[in-house]
C-alpha cells in the first residue's frame, strides 16, 4: 500500500485509536497518530508519522488532513463531569476537513446512548438506570456530537460499541447497520478497530451509525 497516502487517526493513544493506528500499519497503511503528548504513544515504525496535536487547536494537525483517504476520531474521557469535547472538539474537525478537502472519517459512539429494544431486560434496565446516570454527562455530549456529524456532507460512520474489551482482533462479529444489533454486549478494541480499516471505502456504511458485538 505504499501509493495510498494513508488515514490520520485523532486520539490515537486511546484504546481504540491505538487499536487502529496498529492494525493500519499492520495492513500496510502510512498512518498520521494526533497525540496530546507523544510520548503517550510509544510506538516506532517506518509509516508512522507523530504529531503533536489538540482536536480543539486545529492549527496543530490540520496540515495532515490534506490527501487523506480517511480519518479515524477516537476521542474519549475517563472523566464523568460535563464535557464538550465530542461535541466541540468533532465539529472543529468537521471544518478541518472539509477545508481540507477531505470527506471519509470514523466517530466512536457509544450503544449506552439509547436503550435498545433487543438488548435482555437485565441489560436495558441496566443501561438505563444506571450507564446512562453514571456517565450522563459524557453522553450528553455524546448526542450532540452524533446530531451534528449527521448534518454535515462528510462520509461518515458513527460506530456505536458495548462494553469494550482488551481481546484481539479476530474479524468476526455481527454489525447492524442504521439498526439495533441483538445482544450487543461486548466488543474488543481491536474489532472496532478492525471493522474501520475493513470498511473505509465501503459506501454502504457511508452517512451511517454501526453497532458491532460479538
């Protein structure tokens, strides 16, 4: 794959993010990693560029979006206080590449944010009255940033994971495309991340929400 100028992934010291800038260079891909502190992602490889870079500054990355056959935003907190940095931090992204010219781009979601009719009852009541009180917060955020990615004329896809896990990637999990999957329990990193790389010029998931388990 050395012809294609290769995917910048935002917050790529991240679970998923790191997931995903692996895979890619695994696969061939030249990949530009936006980092908060470098130093957070020590990782050493030919096809591998480091930048140093804040989504909320976009002077610090918006450079690398030109040529890029896809971006990967996997931006995520730990913290459950009030947030805007899905929301914000994505939509100042959103303008980055459409100045740049650049149109293909992967969101993390969460499934928490809405209650599924297919999930178990356990699981639905779960999510309910206790995921989406806990972290309320954050997926506040969350639906906003979800509102405006879908008015924006960017290929997106919205990726909505359960539970995520530390297991590798194995390609093999269902996916419900603009749907609720059943038993959408759990997920790895490594999958979610899997599914982006197999799937950036799938036009069937462009302008899309994803949900993906096992």
């Amino acid at each position: 794959m050395d012809n294609n100028p290769g995917l910048l992934v935002i917050g790529a010291n991240g679970g998923i993010g790191r997931q995903a800038v692996q895979l890619a260079l695994a696969a061939g891909y030249h990949v530009t990693a936006v980092v908060r502190n470098p130093a957070n992602l020590p990782l050493i490889h030919p096809k591998l560029t480091l930048i140093k870079g804040d989504v909320l500054l976009p002077d610090t990355y918006a450079a690398h979006l030109t040529g890029k056959i896809a971006v990967i935003s996997a931006l995520g907190i730990k913290s459950t206080q009030p947030t805007t940095l899905y929301s914000r931090g994505n939509a100042i992204l959103l303008q980055e590449m459409k100045k740049a010219g650049a149109r293909r781009i992967f969101f993390i979601s969460a499934s928490g944010v809405e209650v599924s009719p297919l999930q178990p009852f356990f699981v639905r009541v779960l999510t309910k009255y206790v995921l989406q009180k806990i972290l309320r917060n954050m997926y506040a955020d969350i639906r906003i940033m979800e509102d405006n990615i879908k008015a924006s004329d960017a290929d997106w896809t919205i990726m909505r994971p359960p539970r995520l896990t530390d297991g590798p990637a194995t390609g093999k999990y269902r996916v419900a495309i603009n749907a609720y999957l059943r038993r959408c329990l759990t997920i790895s990193r490594a999958d979610v991340g899997h599914f982006m790389l197999d799937n950036l010029e799938n036009e069937q998931t462009f302008r899309t929400t994803v949900e993906i388990a096992y």
